[in-house]
C-alpha cells in the first residue's frame, strides 16, 4: 500500500487508515469544558489482538490503540529495572541464584569427568589398552585401578619367621602390597615347626620364603627375583600349579605341641589333702568366712595318711603355702599349727573373676617366670603384626579372638596362677608387667567388651583378673599397685593395696615415668600398643614417649599465645610427673627438634606459659 504525499497528516495501523477529525466531519472527540466526553455520536475503536482489526462499539467515541510494531520502543526511566512480562512478578531470591550456579557448574563438571573416564577406556592406536592410571581436574582427582591380568595361582606361598624380625615384617608387607595370599609359620608361636625349619633349610634363619615345595630363600633372594623381573615367571612356573603334600603346611588350629610337663612333687599330697580335710564354713573374728579349715586338721590329716610326726606334717603344710596350693584365710602367716585357718587356692573369693582359671588349678610344676614372660611377648607380637595396623593405633579384635595365637596366649596364662615372681630381675620384672598389662588389655576388650561409660570403666579397669602367684591381679593393681609404688589411681582416695599386703613384695620402689607411655588401654588416646624386651626395655621406653609426643593429640607448643597443649594423662598422673614447670623440662628430651625448639624458646625467655591439657579420647581402637 504506497503512502500519500504532501506531507499530510494520516494514520495508518497495519494498512488500515485512521480518518482525521475533519474526514469525520468536524465532529469533537475531546472532553468539553467540565471534562466530561460527549455522550452523543461517540465512537470506541479497538484492536482484536489476534485479528489485528478495529472493533467499533457504536454510541461511544474513543480508541485504544497499540503502537506499530516498527516503531522505537520507549526507554525505561533511569534507575527503573526492565521487567519481562513472561517473569513471574517476584524477584529470585540469592539462594536460589546460588542453587542454580552451583547446579550449572556441576553439570559441566560431571560432564568433564565423564569425557575425561571415557577417554581413559579408549584404546590408543596402537589397539593397546591406555596406560593411564590418574589424572587431576580442578579441585578433583580421580584414580583408576587397572584389573591385575596375573594368571590364577593353584599353590601357595609360605615362609617361616619370628616374632619382632625386622626382615621377616618386610616379607609380609611386601605379599600384602601385591594382595597375595601366604601362609605364615611362627617358630616362636608354634616351636615345634622349628625342627622343620632346619629340616628344610639346614639352619634356623628366618624368614624362609617357600613357593610350594620349592625353597627360595630369605629377604635378599626375593628381593632379587623381583630386581631382575624374573619374579612374576617365577610365581607363575611354581605357582600355577596345585601345591604338593610335601611343602610346608599350615598352621591348624586347635592343636598343641606335645610338651614334656613335669609333675610338682606336692600334687599328690594335694590330692589326698582335698579329700580329707573337712572343708567348712566358719566364723572367724567376728566375720564369716567360706570354705576353710584350720591348720590343726591338715596337720592332723597329714600325720594319719603319710605316717609322719606332726614336726613333718607342719612342714609338708608351709610347702603347700609357698608353692601357693594354700592361703591364709587374712594372709597373716604362711603356715602355723593351730586354730589358724587356711582356703585352697580353687576356692578364693577372687576366682570367679580370674580369666586365666578355668574350673581346676594347673598342678604342673610351676615354669620359670622369665619363660613364660618371653613366651607371652613373642606369641602377643605375632599377634600384632598380624591384626595390627602399621602405626599399631587399631587392632582387629575380632580376627583376634579366631586365631590361633590367641588361643595359645589363653592356654599360656594358665601357667601364672602359681608362678614365682619374685625370680624376676628389675628389668624382666619391668618388661613382664608392661607386656601382661597390655595383653590383659585385649582379653579383656574380647571377654567383657570396651568400656563405653565411667561405670563400665571400674569393671574393666578393677574386676577383670588373673591369679598369678596364688593372688589376683587386675589391669589397676598392676598399673597403680605394681608399676607406681602403690599409688592412689585418679580420682579415687585409696590405695590398691593395704599394709601388709604380700602384693607390694612386687611394687617398684620408685615411679619411672616413662610406664605411662608403654602403658595400653584399649583406647584412642593412650599410646600405641607395644611388647617389651627385658634387654632394651628402657630405651624402647624411651622411644614410645617420642612416639606419643609426635602425635597431634600428644603435644602442641603455640608460640605466638605462650600456650602448651599437653595430653591429659599427665594432668592425671601429675604425683608422677611433678609441677608443671618441671614437667615442660622433662618432656624436650623426648620432643622432635621443631617442637623441642619452640618449647625451649619458651622457657628461657623468662615469660608465663600458659599450659592447657587435651581432651582424652575413650574410644575403642578397632
């Protein structure tokens, strides 16, 4: 449709033309003087939005009408925002501006790593599978393990070693890095196979490595093998076949060596002792006491059974005290003729809470102390370096409780009940305790459970028991009674044991510190399990308290606000370790040089230290 000219003024709406006032005749589309429109010959023009057409309502005058789509639009006043009419009328609040990056990054973020995995299961060109094992993206790493191509092997891998062999736990972490399976043979667990060993071998080195039947040898013939590649043929040459009946077998379980036991000379007088002693319950200074007999008639029954004078009965009697078959009902003698009264051992009021008592006193000749204090420590090693982690912070306690070693360690502790004690040297003595404490430690937390609140603690800590030399001994009278000198435990206002009481023949007549750092309790906080040699026990000592001071939890010196952090068992034990001043002393011997360089700052300049103690975790390390 072509425009007219002349510069005259017409309206046009999508090709339709808009008459002028004088088109319509002169008629007055305005308001008059009193603003009201004319109510006569009024016209409304309005446009159907979907036809784009007039619509005329007849009697009225006026007209809406929208501006031509061509034309500029008008702008927004300064300062105003522009609002799109397809928006709701509500503004997004910030979080979910938030919501909506975050969700944006992590789609191109999954994206990213979805082409970057799929890139890795591609082959190169070549046909080979890719090499690549990781890669990082921003913020991310991802690593992707390659299946082990290794052929199936049909025989097994055996090696026989010794506990707390430095070269015997690099075998064994070297078979556990390649996820192999081997069968261990522990000559001090199960000193029978011993006699195997030089059998096999021709001496008693350890460790002995065997693929099947076929020796290889120590730590340094496998070390070549893997150093010259051949390690991996080797395996598969030996290995892929099923093992014969001639290699070394493994260990079964539930099964002890034949040993020579030697009988104890009083067993059979015991014998006839408990059949003929009348066994009552008596009063006796104004208490009651269970299941006893006067000295007069064991003396009485030993005269008419052996045909002896009385002067040999009371003999035989202070025999049986000493080797601990008979107790003082009080503990006030060893053994008088008399109206003095006197238990048996089986028959103690403290049995029932004994571990290491099963039904019948054990009426072999008692070992030597130092044996069974060795034999303890090499099957409770073994038993570390199996169930241990590495840093020996957590233990499996259930593959604990189902192993063999455990078994044996249960069988060993029998032998406590009438051991001598007293044989022992202050070192052995030392090392003894320590390890039984810890030892205790894990029957206990298998037997009863892990303490979880301050009433289960006593029963752990007090109840939980092992007769050794004819008197109990719990995991606190060992700590406190024994190792400290008989002093009070936190937190309570009496000592372990009484005056007079035959238990501090074995206390130590002076606190060594370092106990409390060798000292295991099943928890978190307390330092790392550790079994102790008597020949290096006080170095080894030394090394746990440096361990322990190197932990997060251990020790912390804050030097720009003069703060120490200390753990919370020397607040406890503070008897032991003296004033706080003292103690910061004492401890930079067994600080690292960092924190021994801090602390040591702080002390020489003169200024206040403030001293904070940690928060102790109670948790079971498992």
């Amino acid at each position: 449709m072509d425009l007219p000219s002349g510069g005259e003024n017409h309206d046009f709406i999508n090709g339709h033309h808009i008459p002028t006032q004088e088109e319509k005749g002169g008629e007055n589309l305005f308001p008059d003087k009193n603003g009201n429109p004319p109510q006569e010959d009024m016209k409304t023009y309005q446009i159907n939005p979907d036809s784009q057409k007039k619509v005329v309502n007849g009697g009225e005058n006026s007209e809406m009408i929208r501006p031509h789509s061509q034309l500029p639009k008008p702008e927004a006043p300064p300062g105003v925002m522009e609002r799109s009419r397809s928006l709701p009328e509500t503004l997004e609040s910030p979080a979910s501006t938030i919501g909506k990056f975050l969700r944006e990054k992590s789609n191109s973020v999954s994206a990213a790593i979805t082409k970057r995995i799929s890139f890795l299961t591609k082959d190169d060109d070549d046909g080979d599978e890719a090499i690549i094992k990781e890669f990082n993206l921003v913020g991310l790493k991802v690593i992707k393990t390659l299946k082990d191509e290794r052929k199936e092997l049909k025989g097994r891998i055996s090696f026989f070693s010794r506990s707390n062999c430095r070269d015997c736990g690099a075998v064994r972490s070297f078979l556990r890095e390649r996820n192999l399976n081997f069968v261990e043979i522990n000559v001090d667990v199960y000193p029978a196979r011993e006699k195997e060993l030089i059998e096999r071998t021709g001496g008693t080195a350890v460790p002995q490595i065997f693929f099947n039947e076929k020796l290889i040898g120590g730590l340094v013939a496998l070390n070549s093998l893997r150093n010259s590649g051949i390690l991996e043929a080797k395996m598969e040459e030996i290995l892929g076949r099923k093992c014969p009946e001639d290699a070394p077998a493994a260990p079964v379980y539930g099964f002890d060596e034949e040993e020579e036991v030697e009988g104890d000379e009083m067993v059979a007088v015991v014998r006839v002792v408990r059949q003929r002693v009348p066994i009552q319950d008596r009063i006796m200074k104004m208490k009651f006491v269970k299941n006893c007999f006067s000295g007069a008639e064991l003396v009485e029954a030993l005269i008419h059974h052996f045909d002896c004078g009385r002067r040999k009965a009371i003999e035989i009697g202070k025999q049986l005290a000493r080797k601990h078959f008979i107790h003082h009902v009080f503990g006030e003698n060893e053994f008088e003729d008399g109206n003095h009264f006197y238990r048996f051992l089986e028959h103690e009021q403290f049995i029932p809470k004994c571990y290491n008592f099963r039904g019948v006193v054990n009426d072999c000749e008692p070992k030597a102390a130092a044996a069974v204090s060795q034999r303890i420590t090499c099957i409770m090693s073994a038993i570390l370096e199996s169930y241990a982690s590495d840093d020996r912070c957590r233990l499996d306690f259930t593959g604990i409780s189902n192993s063999e070693e455990f078994r044996r360690y249960v069988n060993l502790v029998e032998d406590l009940q009438r051991v001598n004690l007293l044989t022992l040297s202050h070192d052995e003595k030392l090392a003894f305790f320590l390890n039984l404490h810890n030892a205790m430690a894990i029957h206990a937390v298998i037997r009863i459970g892990h303490p979880g609140g301050m009433i289960d603690r006593r029963a752990f800590f007090s109840e939980f028991m092992y007769v050794m030399g004819g008197y109990p001994y719990s995991l606190s009278s060992i700590k406190n009674g024994i190792l400290r000198n008989n002093r009070r435990p936190p937190f309570s206002l009496i000592k372990p044991f009484g005056n007079g009481d035959r238990h501090l023949e074995l206390a130590f007549p002076k606190v060594n510190q370092l106990i409390h750092f060798g000292i295991w309790n099943a928890t978190r906080g307390s330092p790392s399990i550790r079994f102790y040699t008597p020949q290096s026990v006080e170095s080894e000592l030394r090394n746990a308290a440096r361990e322990y001071f190197h932990r997060s939890d251990g020790m912390q010196v804050d030097l720009a606000k003069r703060t120490v952090y200390l753990p919370r068992l020397i607040k406890w034990y503070s008897a032991d370790f003296g004033q706080e001043k003292e103690i910061l002393k004492w401890i930079v011997k067994y600080l690292d040089a960092s924190k021994a360089g801090l602390l040591t700052h702080l002390l020489s300049d003169g200024g206040s230290i403030k001293v904070v103690y940690q928060n102790y975790d109670w948790s079971l390390n498992f």
